[in-house]
C-alpha cells in the first residue's frame, strides 16, 4: 500500500485544515478492512498516533486532540481524511496516514500552526 498524505500548511490558532490520504497500489477488497490512522511528528519529538479508524468506522483519539479532530474514510475512493479543527501551536507537526499498525512510512504533509 503506497499513501501519500496532503491538505498541510500554515494556519492561525483556532484555524481548521482537512487532511486527505490517497491509498494506491491497493485494490478496494484489501484497503476496506484496514484500521488506517493518522500520525504526527512535531519537531523534537517521537511520532505519535493521532486517530484511528477501523473498517466499521469505530474512531479512537489521542486525549490531546479529542472533541477537535475527526477521522473518516471513503472506502470507494481509497481515501481517509482527518478534519482538524479549533487548532492549537502544539499541533504543529508532519502528519502522516498509514496502516494501524503501521507499514511503510509514505511522505508526510506539514501542519503549522502560528499564534
């Protein structure tokens, strides 16, 4: 599975940005039951994982991101995408979707986020 994650770049706190991640090299029947994720690295710091959701579309949440950010997929589309909203400084970071767990590490997108 080959991911490419996109929708990054500089916003104000409280801002939004929708992130999208393009599954390829995938065929429907194989991406549709994979738990897919969103994951983070701020500058500094480990990656950590941000949201899940699984093929049923059961969601789980990091605590620091809760009530702000919402994961969602388009199985036909091979897409998932994660809404982040009321956006903080400390969610500055590459973002990257991947399987739960994960596989390879696709290209990133930058969220910034200025005061």
């Amino acid at each position: 599975v080959q991911l490419q994650a996109s929708g990054g770049g500089l916003v104000q706190a409280g801002g939004s940005l929708r992130l999208s991640c393009a599954a390829s090299r995938v065929i429907t029947s194989v991406f549709n039951p994979l738990t897919m994720a969103w994951y983070r690295q701020a500058p500094g710091k480990q990656r950590e994982l941000v949201a899940s959701i699984t093929s049923g579309r059961s969601t789980d949440y990091a605590d620091s991101v809760k009530g702000r950010f919402t994961i969602s997929r388009d199985n036909a589309k091979k897409k998932v995408y994660l809404q982040m909203n009321s956006l903080e400084l400390e969610d500055t970071a590459v973002y990257y979707c991947n399987k739960s767990p994960p596989g390879q590490w696709g290209q990133g997108t930058l969220v910034t986020v200025s005061s």
